[in-house]
C-alpha cells in the first residue's frame, strides 16, 4: 500500500513560500534605505498599504488556495475509490452535488 497518497504535498508549501519570498524581497530592499528605526517602520507600513502589495498577496492567496482545495479533492476521490463503502460514499458525493 502506498502510504505516501495522503500525505500533504509539500510542492504547493515551498512555490508559495517562494512567492511570498519575492514580495518581501521588494521590502528588504527598501529597508536597506532606512536609517532610524522609526523611517523603518514607516516604510513597512507604506508597504502593507499600498494596493499592489494588497493585490500581489490576494493573487498568491487564491491560487494557494485554489491549488490546495484541487488536491484535496483528488485525495477525497482517492479516498472513496479505495475505501470498502466506496458505492455508498459515491452515492452520497453524488446527492450532495444535486442538491
């Protein structure tokens, strides 16, 4: 048996920790300018403000998202395939997405 089908993909953990590297490589450089700690601060709040960096992590966020709940799924139908009640667990997929 392949005990390895249910483990969480680490694949999708280490693309959006690299993303998420990326935008906050964007920040570092900016603070590199900053000589007080206050001027740091400030910088960091113009960057969680602004609306690209709002735009870039709802795009990293809803792929991540979109991208985990496909993998969900195919282990949810992995699951039924594999499992003893697999005609009733089927069953019971089906009405629920008639409903």
């Amino acid at each position: 048996m392949n005990k390895n089908l249910y483990k969480p993909s680490r694949s999708i953990e280490h693309r959006y920790r690299r993303a998420i590297g990326r935008l906050l490589f964007a920040l570092s450089e900016k603070l590199k300018t900053a000589s007080t700690a206050d001027e740091a601060l400030s910088i960091i709040r113009h960057f969680a403000r602004s609306p690209t960096f709002k735009q870039a992590v709802y795009k990293i966020v809803k792929a991540m998202v979109t991208q985990v709940a496909a993998g969900n799924q195919k282990s949810w139908r992995a699951a039924a395939a594999k499992g003893s009640r697999e005609h009733r667990f089927n069953l019971l997929l089906y009405s629920k997405k008639q409903l």
